[in-house]
C-alpha cells in the first residue's frame, strides 16, 4: 500500500425511484425496514474510520473521491460534504485531489451546486442518458428531456470546471435521429467529459421481463456499432478524445478532463469502497460489502468492517484482469504483459484492423476505431 494512486468510492444506494434498465445496489426511501437515507452519513463516516484504523501506520493519501449510486444528490449537499470532510480527515486528501459526485439532473440546483463547490468538490457526472422524452420514458428516467443540459450550464456557472455528462445508446425504440439529437443536445452545454454506453439489458431488471414478454424489441447490434461510430465522430469534432472504450474528454488521454477516479479500476490501482454493496481493493486483496444498508449498519456497529466476501487472484486471473482492463484505455497495454502463447494472435488481430499497427511495431496493444467495437473478441484473443 502506498505505492499506487489510491481512491475513495463512496456509494449512496438511495434513489428517489428505479430505473426499468437498472441493476444497481438501489433502493427507494421507505422500501426497507431498519434502514434509510438518515443513517448514510453516520455509517458512511463510521466505515471510513473503521477501516482507516485497520491499515494502521501506512501513508494512504486520497488522490480521487467518488460519491456515485444510487443518487447521491438525493441526500443534502451538508451530508455529502460530512463524508468528504472525513476521507480527508481520515486520510487526507492529496493536493489537487479530484472529487466528484453523479447527480440526476432533477435532484440539484444551482444553490446546490455552490454548496458542493464551497465543501471541495471539483467535478460533476451528470446522468443525462437522452434528450427524447420517449426515450427517457421507456428508461424510467424523472428528469424532463432538456434538464440535463441546463444543470451543466448550471454548474459551470456556479463554478464548476469539471462537467461529464453520461449517454446511454440503443434503448428499445430509439431511432436514429434521437440519438444524434442527444448528442447534439448534450454537446450544446459543453462538457468538458462525456461517458456514452450501449444499454445492456441485465437480467432481473424490469426491462429484460419487457423485452422478454416482446413488449420492448433489444436494438442489433449492427445499429449499436453505427451509433458508437457516429458518437465517437461527434464527440471528437466537439474536441474530445477518447481515452477509454466508452469514455470521451478535452485534452485526450493525459489531459486534465479525464476521470482520473474511474482511471484508477482499469489501471487496477488501489481504492476503498464505502457503502452498502460496495467493492474495494487494496494490496491485491479484494471485498465487497453487504448489499442491504441494514446489515452494513449492523457490522458497523459492532465495529467491524461491513464485508460480504473477499477474494486474492491468482497470477493467471490477474494477467487476465490487466488485459481486458487496460486494452480498453488509449493508452494501451505494453506487449509484455500478454504471455508468450497468446502474442502470435497479436500480427492477426493487426492485419485484421482491430490493433494499431505503428503502436504494435513500437510494442504497445492499442485498439483501433474497429477494434473498439470488437474490445471483447480482443479480450478473448489475447487471454
């Protein structure tokens, strides 16, 4: 410990409603027993404690905070700044330190976004996902179709340089024209970050039951690929590179707009997870959290670390891990790191158009425009 970045991942399992497409560990105020937002702060500021104690005398200063969910701005922005002002006094924040929130577009405001700006946060994650209000409809998204946009204006102006806005492509019904309007609406408030995913419709969600009775038909894959290719296009005119598969922002990959938290789980650096439900690693060792906020309030009380599980990969998983992860960053993956049997593939997967040949020749895997599409194939290839 000590010797890579380390980052703090605060999740706020609390929404005002779920979403049809979400698979999230969520929950509405009032749905469960022995648990509710009120009690966030205190266990959150508990576990941070508790877990600071038990990594003892080592040096871990915090480089990046994550307050992700969930909705954390379902909560008062005073509550959000008790849990970072205990990372840092738990930890200490390293100078320059990035610390961000996601927000539903709904659930802030300007004098919101002034509070979280006064208490140390630097960077904002908008969940915008469409500007078609049919769209947001079959998502079971609250927010109205132009709102996102208008809460990105809103934070630059209340002082935010730091503003992502995340996309989501291939809803049920979506057409053509809808997702390059959403593109067109987000780039409109110029962020300096956009996040653009292919839904993936999750088993056990209200949506996969849709698409499985016939109610909502999954897009081709054919249409996702055209609608990345066209976002990528987009995206890039707008200047912003992309420095991972589904993630754009100014300056390119070593530039100031990256997110450097989420740089930090496909580097495989270390990182606390605080939370119901939550993941972390540090030192190589792996565990994750009770999902039910009650249970976590239990261990918590008993001081102990709410834990699940945990689990130390073997070499071999990890090899695996270090190649589907960092293939997917523009800065690549050093040829070593693929094990001897697998690098004859390498030529193929250039002379197929999937890996950057100069970059190859030079001895770093970079993907190409295509071999964005086709990431997983690569992964498989490879490991």
């Amino acid at each position: 410990m000590g010797t890579r970045p380390f980052g703090v991942y605060i999740h706020v399992p609390w929404c005002s409603s779920r979403c049809g497409y979400c698979d999230f560990n969520t929950y509405v105020p009032g749905a469960l027993e022995a648990a509710s937002p009120a009690s966030f702060v205190d266990d959150a500021i508990a576990e941070i404690r508790i877990a600071r104690e038990l990594m003892g005398e080592r040096n871990v200063t915090v480089s990046t905070v994550f307050f992700g969910g969930g909705t954390p701005t379902l909560l008062p922005a005073t509550d959000l700044s008790r849990v970072l002002a205990e990372v840092d006094a738990s930890f200490g924040l390293a100078p320059g330190a990035e610390v961000t929130t996601e927000a539903n577009p709904e659930s802030v405001n300007p004098q919101y976004f002034e509070a979280l700006l006064n208490s140390g946060f630097t960077r904002l994650s908008l969940g915008m996902q469409s500007s078609s209000t049919s769209v947001l409809a079959t998502l079971d998204r609250e927010h109205t179709a132009g709102r996102a946009p208008q809460a990105a204006r809103e934070a630059f102006a209340a002082g935010f340089s730091e503003v992502s806005l995340d996309l989501i492509y291939g809803t049920p019904g979506e057409t053509d024209h809808q997702w390059r309007q959403s593109l067109q609406d987000a780039l409109s408030a110029g962020p300096t970050h956009v996040s653009a995913y292919s839904l993936i419709v999750e088993q056990g969600t209200k949506m996969a039951r849709l698409v499985k009775s016939g109610v909502l038909s999954p897009t081709d894959d054919d249409v996702l690929a055209r609608r990345y290719e066209w976002a990528d296009e987009a995206l890039s005119d707008a200047g912003l590179t992309w420095y991972e598969v589904s993630n754009w922002a100014r300056g390119g990959r070593e530039g100031s707009s990256v997110c450097r938290h989420n740089l930090g789980y496909w580097r495989n650096d270390d990182w606390l997870g605080v939370g119901a439900g939550a993941h972390s690693h540090v030192g190589g060792l792996r565990w994750w959290n009770q999902k039910h906020p009650a249970r976590c309030s239990a261990s918590l009380a008993k001081g102990g670390l709410p834990v699940a599980g945990c689990e130390r990969l073997t070499s071999a998983e990890q090899e695996v891990e270090e190649i589907m992860l960092r293939l997917r960053l523009a800065e690549g993956l050093p040829v070593e790191r693929v094990s001897g049997e697998r690098r004859a593939d390498i030529d193929r997967l250039v002379a197929e158009g999937l890996l950057n040949p100069q970059a190859s020749s030079k001895g770093l895997l970079i993907l190409t425009s295509r071999g964005r599409l086709l990431a997983d194939l690569v992964v498989r290839t490879l490991t």
